[in-house]
C-alpha cells in the first residue's frame, strides 16, 4: 500500500507538474500574442499616420510645385504687358490710331487673346479698334475694366468672363492687368494696360496625374480669389457669368473641420494650411489643402485629395506588413544560418568595403588638394587684379594655377582609367605596331623633361621582330608612367637606360620586353610590395616634395595585366630601380601594313590648311557648344588665332546655321557630343544627310567630356572625322586644324 500510495503520489505530483507547465507556456504564449497584438495595433496606428504625413507631404510638393509654375505664368504676362508698354512708348505711337495698331499688332504675336489701354478718364481703348466710353458702353464687359484697379495695386490678376456676342455665349477668361506712370497719348493720360488670356491657359499647368486609379480621378486642384470665389474650380469646370464660392460650399456641408469664418481669417493671414471636407453629392471625404501666392498676386491655390487613397494606402501596407512579418521571422533564422556559413565571405566583404572607404578617402584627398590651391591662387589674382605691381606675381600664379589644373585633370582621368580597368572593362586594340616608332616616341616626349633635370637618358634596342600587334596608345602610357617616375625620383649627376629586347615563342608570337633602369634613389623593401596599390606614394626624406597622384604605377600595372603581360620591379635605397614590363603579341609579318598604321582618317592637307580652305580667307568655323562660358573661352582663343568662329548654343541651331550657310562657307565644325535640344552625333548625321556639296566634306570634330572607346566609336559613326577629349587641348586642336604656331609657352586648355 505504501509503495502504491508513494507511486499514486508521484503520478498527482507529475500531473500537476505538467499541468503547471501547460498553464506557464499557455500564458507564455498569450502575453506574447498579446504583446504581439498591442504593437501591431501601435504600428499600424503610427503606419496609418505615417502614411497621411507621406501623403500629406506629397500633396504640398506638388501645391508648390503647380503654384510655382502658375505664379511664374502669372508674373511672366505681367512681364509682357510692361514690355509692350515700353514699345508702346518707345515706337512712337502717338495718335489713339497709331495705339490701337500696335495693340492690334502685340495681341496678334503674343499669348493674349484681348489687349485693352484704359485711360484716367475710364475709356477703354481695344486692339480691335473699338473705345468704350462708360456712359456709352455700360453694359460691356470693357467699360468696367477700370474697376480692377480700385484697390490702387500696381498689378492685378483676376477671372473675367468675355462675351462673344456672335452667338451670345460666354467664355471664360483671366485678366492680368499693370498700373502705368506718365503715359499719355494724344494728350489724354493712360493709367492701366490690360491684357485677356484664355483660361485654359491656367488650367493646363493644375493637371495632376498621381492620384488617378481605374480611370477615376481622386486628386484636383483649383484656383481661388481672396474671398473665396474660383477661378477655376476644383473639378476643373469653367463657370461662365456664374461665379462658385467655396465659402458658400464650407456653409452648407455637414461636416467640415474648418467655418467659412476660420477660412476667411487664414486666407487673410496668407496661411498655409490643410482641413478635411465632407462631399455631400458623391458621399466621400477629402482632404483640402490650400497654399498661397506672392502678396501682389492676392490669389490661393487649393489641392484636394479623396480620404479614400489614405485609406487605400493603409490597408495595403497594413496587409504587407502583417506578411512581412512573419516573413521576416524566417528570413530571420535563415539570414542567422547564412551568416554562420558565410562568415569569412562577410569578413573578405568587410575589408573590400574598408579598402574601398580607403580609396575613397586617398581620392578626396588627392583631388581636394589641388582644389584648395586653384582656389586659394584664384583668391590671390582676384584680391591684385587691379595693382600694376602685382602683375609679374599674377602671371606666376596663373602659371602655377595652369600647372595645378593640369595635375588635377590627370587625377581624374587617372581615376576614370582606374575605374574602368577595375570593372574589367579595359578597350584594349589589337593593332598592327612599330617597336622601334614607339620607343623613339617615348624617347623624344622624356627627353627634354630627363635632360633637364641634369640626367642621363640612354635608349637601348635589340628588336629581333619589329611589328607586332598591340596597343600602342596604352603600352605608351605604361612606359610614359615608368620612365616619368624614374626622371622623378633620379638625381642630378645618375642616369635612366630605357632598353627593348624580345623573346620569341614561337613561329608567330614574341614577347617584347621593356627595361627601365636607373641609378635613383631607390624603393625600400617595404614599400615593393605597395607600389601597384591605388594612391601608394613611399613617403620619405628623399621623397618630400615630389608630387604624384599615386595611381600611376597601379595603373600600368591594371594595364599590363589585361594585355596579358606583367610588371615587376627590383630596387635597393641608394642604388636605383629596375621595372622590367613583359608583354606577348603576335607577330605582324607585313612590314608595310604595319607602317600604315598611323594613317587614320587624314582632315587636313599636306600644306598643313583644314579641308575646305578656299584662297587666303580666314578659316571658318562653326562651334557648338551650350555651356556659354566654354564657348566664350573657346571663341576667343580661335578668333585671337585668326579663325572665324560662329557659335551655336545647341545641335538644331548647329544644323540650321549650316543649312542656311553658302556651300564651303564653314571649313571646321566643333561639335559638342552632349546638348539640349539635340545632340552632337544627331546633329552630325542630319549634316551629313543634306542634299549639298560639302555635307560630306566638312570637317567635324566630336568635343566631349566623354572618353570612353564607347563614347568615341558613337562619333565616329554618326559621321564625325575626329574625336577631342574635353578639357580641349588647344594647341593639339590648333595643329589639327592646320596651325602649328597656335600653343604659346606653356600649353593652353578649355
């Protein structure tokens, strides 16, 4: 009994104990519901309000946004009243004849449908030739048009509703009208200058397309008067000799959060404000929310939106957020197994953000500080401009701003190399090349730079296969940037040996080697191993002051890599360095055929004159290009250099001057690649297709901020002859076009 006792016992306690669990995680899982409930209801009450300030928001930017546009309608025919005042004036319309002539004349070439003078003495003088007299003409829509001005405002913008009395209808109609000061004609004294618009002209610029659904409109906007009279009402229907007032709409609705009174105050005090509005006829509440003009225009613009897109908005998100959320616990626990499993490709992510945010920063820096120096030197010559002292000073600042400039440009075309080679998007060619040709060109740009730096230069060759296929433009720049260092960092006294040999591999490949060796100052073991990162600069006594953009060499080295070779480098501090570039290619086994590579598309004659020159006449050109200041740089530096330049401020007008130009009149186009209206390639293939002699003759260069091989072949194909990179090189261009005397002493660039 006592064990049966002790087993009952146990059983009692371990059903209660179970029972005590059950009641536990049941009340676990109700306060968790319960929780989970409470922030829901939370969440979608803040959602519900978040949605209604979004919206909230939205309608007053594009309040703003239409009222600005109106506002600017308004002002821009107030404008143009004063200016057909001034000629009014200025033209010597002396009888009321001769006036109402020109207002017949200003109302045929403007916006207005109706012009109207009104003279002191209340006679209205028409560009239809008819006066109104007020005793005569009481019952005219004209002979009270004094009235708009009894409020003594300068300028006055109301609704004025026209009768077209052939047929007896209406038409409704915006007023703008200017006061006018010392006006007389014929010795009777004007006083205002009236002109009549359509009122579509209005209605046009309140069309709001973002609340539309299903071909309903739930959003519309309207334009009222300071005692709440519409100009065009808030569906947009015209009111023809029937004036409808929101404040006799606010009196008779049911429900309104805001009196007729309330409205009236806040219109005066030039409020902006919002309020919701029951809509009897089609049983709906809307959101009303109004925004004032400027002062002088003493009108009010009103957007409404129906309740229902509110509420549309809140249920959709309220839906989305409910499934969101329990998509969100999963996506919770399968993101915990993915970071789990993916960790070290977090941590590599990790440091190729902190190298990136690195880049970024050597970037800014590197740019900010030539920046800070035109900034500064810009300064200076504007504090002197004017001391006759101060000019050997400017004109050294001005060298020293140039020579920042251009270390700036070769930043950014640096970074825009760097860019493209990282994302694998290199053009590099394949083209048919001259070992030797390359390397004396690489020669003769370092000489001078080399010798006069108290260095010796030495240029080595031992090419067993001398035409390869290649690209010449970027093993230039590999070189370039190498024997550039090597000037850079070898002192007066040492020498650089430039040296080419080749290893052939086969019957139809080589591998050409390129040596670069000096007796400089060296590369410490510590810095080899960064001297191909982005923005490496060593950072040593012997170093200071030697300035580079630190891209250089990790760019060569991008660039070797995509050409299939490789760049390594030996040194020892004190001794000097050895870059050694290996690069493979294909031999080119026509000699001729690669000395024809050069060629390109010749624009220029022999005698060094642009095609199309005709005589001893000025070369004429034609310059497209919309920003003014680069056109007025551009125009000046050409016509100083003899040439007749004719500017276009975008491609129609380029076309059109050519079109309406005699047949060889202009020798050269410059065109700009990027421009309103049309753009540069569109307007060179119009050129191109006119039915006229030198259509496909005239020399048309493509000036760009473009570089790409992209950008480039786009040019080349819409039938341009050459391609110009923006900053303009303006000797280069001037050598293009036939003159080599154009480049003064240090290098000109727009």
């Amino acid at each position: 009994m006592t064990a049966g006792h002790s087993a009952t016992n146990r059983y009692v306690r371990y059903e209660i104990l179970e029972k005590k669990h059950s009641i536990f995680y049941t009340l676990i899982i109700v306060t968790a519901l319960t929780i989970i409930c409470l922030v829901t209801a939370l969440y979608v009450r803040q959602l519900d309000r978040t949605i209604s300030d979004n919206i909230i928001n939205e309608i007053s930017e594009i309040a703003a946004h239409d009222k600005s546009t109106i506002q600017s309608y308004i002002e821009m025919c107030w404008e143009d009243l004063y200016e057909i005042h001034h000629r009014l004036a200025s033209d010597g319309c002396d009888t009321i004849e001769d006036v109402e002539a020109r207002l017949n004349l200003e109302c045929a070439s403007s916006s207005f449908t109706h012009i109207y003078l009104v003279a002191e003495n209340g006679a209205v003088y028409t560009d239809k030739f008819v006066t109104y007299v007020p005793d005569s003409h009481s019952s005219a829509p004209e002979s009270h048009l004094p009235q708009y001005f009894s409020n003594n405002r300068d300028k006055v913008v109301a609704r004025f509703d026209d009768k077209i009395r052939r047929g007896r209808a209406t038409k409704g109609s915006i007023l703008y009208g200017v006061r006018l000061d010392n006006y007389e004609v014929n010795g009777i004294k004007m006083f205002a200058l009236i002109g009549i618009s359509d009122i579509s002209s209005i209605q046009d610029k309140m069309v709001i397309d973002s609340f539309i659904k299903d071909g309903k409109i739930r959003g519309h906007s309207a334009l009222i008067d300071m005692e709440g009279n519409y100009i065009v009402d808030i569906n947009k229907k015209l009111y023809l000799n029937k004036w409808n007032n929101l404040f006799d709409h606010l009196a008779e609705s049911k429900e309104s959060e805001m009196t007729s009174e309330e409205l009236s105050e806040r219109l005066s005090h030039l409020e902006t404000f919002g309020f919701y509005h029951s809509h009897e006829e089609e049983n709906s509440r809307e959101l009303f929310y109004f925004i004032p003009f400027d002062p002088e225009i003493s009108l009010y613009f009103i957007m409404s939106v129906n309740e229902e897109v509110f509420m549309e908005q809140t249920r959709t998100f309220v839906t989305m957020s409910m499934a969101m959320l329990a998509i969100s616990m999963l996506t919770v626990i399968s993101m915990l197994l993915i970071v789990m499993r993916y960790q070290n490709k977090t941590i590599l992510a990790s440091k190729a953000a902190k190298s990136q945010k690195e880049f970024l920063s050597n970037m800014s820096h590197e740019i900010r500080t030539p920046l800070n120096g035109l900034i500064g030197m810009n300064h200076l010559i504007m504090a002197h401009i004017d001391d006759d002292s101060q000019k050997p000073q400017i004109k050294e600042w001005l060298k020293k701003s140039h020579s920042t400039a251009g270390y700036l440009l070769s930043l950014v075309n640096d970074i825009l190399d760097m860019s493209k080679l990282q994302a694998g998007k290199a053009d590099i060619l394949r083209e048919p090349l001259l070992v030797d040709a390359l390397i004396d060109e690489i020669a003769a740009m370092q000489a001078d730079n080399i010798a006069g730096r108290g260095v010796e230069f030495i240029v080595e060759k031992d090419i067993t296969e001398p035409c390869i296929e290649g690209d010449a433009t970027h093993i230039k720049q590999i070189l370039m940037n190498i024997v550039g260092n090597a000037a850079k960092f070898t002192p007066k006294g040492k020498s650089i040996r430039l040296s080419v040999s080749q290893e052939k591999t086969d019957d139809a490949h080589v591998i050409t080697i390129y040596r670069c060796e000096d007796t400089g100052i060296g590369i410490s073991r510590e810095y080899i191993g960064k001297i191909f990162d982005s923005f490496s600069q060593e950072r040593n006594r012997n170093t200071n002051g030697i300035k580079g953009t630190g891209l250089g060499m990790a760019i060569s080295k991008l660039l070797a890599n995509a050409m299939g070779g490789d760049i390594t480098v030996e040194s020892e501090i004190n001794v000097g360095s050895i870059f050694t570039v290996r690069l493979p290619s294909k031999i080119v086994a026509e000699i001729p055929g690669c000395l024809k590579e050069r060629e390109g598309d010749m624009s220029i004659r022999e005698n060094g004159e642009p095609m199309g020159r005709f005589g001893n006449r000025p070369v004429k050109i034609l310059v497209a290009e919309d920003v003014e200041l680069n056109a007025e740089i551009l125009m000046e530096i050409l016509t100083m250099e003899g040439f007749d330049a004719v500017h276009a401020r975008d491609g129609r007008e380029a076309v059109e001057l050519f079109r309406e130009s005699e047949i060889g009149e202009f020798d050269i186009i410059l065109m700009d690649m990027q421009m309103p209206v049309m753009d540069g390639c569109s307007a060179c293939a119009e050129i191109r297709r006119m039915d006229r002699a030198d259509a496909k003759s005239v020399v048309i260069y493509a000036c760009t901020a473009n570089i790409f091989k992209e950008d480039r072949d786009r040019a080349m194909e819409s039938g341009m002859n050459d391609f110009l990179t923006k900053p303009v090189d303006i000797g280069g261009l001037l050598k293009k076009m036939g003159r080599t005397d154009g480049a003064n002493d240090f290098s000109k660039t727009l």
